[in-house]
C-alpha cells in the first residue's frame, strides 16, 4: 500500500511539471496574461523617447525617439510608424513585422515610455505651476491637468478656459470648476487633448476704501454682497458710516457711474467701494 501511494505521488509531480515546461516561462505566462495599467492606452507621438525590446533578443533592443513623422528604425525591419498609435497597437505592428519577414518566430515586443514630449496640453493663467504638461493617458481629465500644474493659484477664478481642437475645428469652452465637481457624471470633467490650452483667469476683485478697518483689494466670493464687502475690510472705524456708502462701478460704455448701494446688493468685478466719514 505505501509503495502504491508512494507512485502515485510521483506520477502526479511529473504531470505538474509536464504542464509548465519551467518556472521562468509560468512566470513569463502570468505576466503576458496580467492586465494592462491605464498607462499602456497612452498614444505615441513625434519626440517621445521609447524603450522596444524582443523577449529573448537582446541584439534588437533598441532606445529610441520617435521623429517629427511618427517613424523610428527597428534592426531588420527599418522605418516603422509607430507616431498616432496605442502602446499595445504599436507593439502588434512590430511583432507582426518581425513575424512576417521570418526574422522571429513569435515575438514578444516589448514598449516603454522613457519620456513624453508628442503629446501635451499647457496651462496659463492663475495656477501655481503654468507650464506644458504631457498628457500620459488617453483619457486624462482637466482636473488631472490642473492638478500636475499645482491646482489654482490663490488669485485665481472659478471659472477656466479651454482652448483647443475637436475634429479639425477649433473649440472654446468657459467651464465651472465647482459645477464639475458637485456634478454626479465625469462628463462635465472633459478629456484633455493634444494641443489644448487651460487658462486660468484672476478672480474677480474689488476695492474699499475709506473709513474701514482694513482697506483694500479683496476676492469677490460668489454672490458676495456690499455688507460682506464690508466686514472682509474689518468693519466700519468709528468715523464711518454706512449712509455715506458709495460705489464707484464702470459701466458698459466704461464710464464710471458713481452708485449708492443697499447692504445686501451685490458686487461686481472692479467696483471700488468709499465709506465716507460721518459729519457727527
């Protein structure tokens, strides 16, 4: 009975290793059958630096970066365009390569991204780090872009602009950073594309000065009012007074119209708010 068991077990050790020819080639087939990162969907473009190599060819390893027509040199097969596709599709075209013209019997290419510079988006205006930026996945948001940029500088306004193209023509879109974020669908939160500028315009400011505390410039809040105005300057001094309010506001035809205001009107960009100072 115990030789009996004994062979069994030594026939069942020798159907494992049957099945898996080495423990390198499993580990190889675990890694091929392991899913993508997001990273991978990342699409080549011209000046991008890329790293191509052939499983088990050391000789067709090959640092590259991609010229302005989307081609590199790869031993055996010469140009190939690999500018405008996805990482995987680009890997395909040069395995099929290798495939046909019997240089390899099946090859497993290889690419990685050393460095980015075919696909980018800039961003301008009141950010903490304007700039140009690569867009390292296909499917990078505005928020991702203006988050690599250090997010909106304390000066900066709600409200940005993208500027770019969207099959061949050119788009301007004013977008609401708070709508997008309370907004339950990542619609609102548009694709950034090749090409594209965000600008970040300076928030609305107006001006008090007079018989206040703390006169000044000051960030026009959403919906902020003349009283709001008012304790953002640290309230009256003991001269001023509120009957003596005036705003001095630049109208459509860009005079200035000089305007007495109730507590709870609202501000706009440029007004400059005088408090007067009481006469008893």
């Amino acid at each position: 009975m115990m030789v009996s068991m004994r062979a069994y077990f030594v026939r069942v050790a020798m159907c494992a290793v049957a099945t898996c020819s080495s423990p390198v080639q499993a580990q190889v087939d675990t890694v091929t059958a392991a899913p993508r990162a997001p990273a991978a969907e990342y699409r080549l473009g011209a000046g991008d630096l890329v790293r191509i190599t052939v499983y088990q060819n050391p000789d067709l390893l090959l640092e590259a970066r991609i010229g302005e027509s989307g081609s590199t040199s790869f031993p055996l097969l010469g140009s190939v365009k690999i500018g405008g596709l996805v990482v995987p599709a680009a890997e395909k075209l040069i395995a099929d390569g290798l495939r046909n013209g019997g240089f390899v019997k099946q090859p497993q290419v290889s690419i990685l991204v050393l460095q980015v510079r075919g696909n980018q988006a800039s961003v301008l205006g009141q950010v903490n780090r304007p700039g140009r930026f690569p867009i390292e996945v296909v499917d990078m948001r505005l928020s991702d872009l203006l988050a690599t940029a250090g997010g909106i500088a304390a000066t900066g306004a709600d409200t940005v602009i993208l500027v770019g193209t969207r099959d061949g023509k050119p788009i301007r879109r004013e977008l609401d950073l708070p709508s997008i974020f309370r907004s339950a669908s990542r619609d609102d939160d548009v694709t950034v594309q090749n090409g594209d500028v965000l600008y970040v315009e300076r928030a609305p400011t107006a001006y008090i000065y007079g018989e206040v505390q703390r006169p000044g410039p000051m960030r026009i809040e959403r919906g902020m009012t003349v009283m709001q105005a008012l304790a953002t300057g640290g309230g009256l001094t003991q001269r001023g007074t509120e009957k003596g309010l005036r705003i001095h506001r630049k109208g459509v035809d860009g005079k200035v119209q000089v305007v007495q205001p109730a507590m709870d009107d609202a501000l706009r960009d440029g007004d400059v708010v005088y408090v007067k100072e009481s006469l008893f």
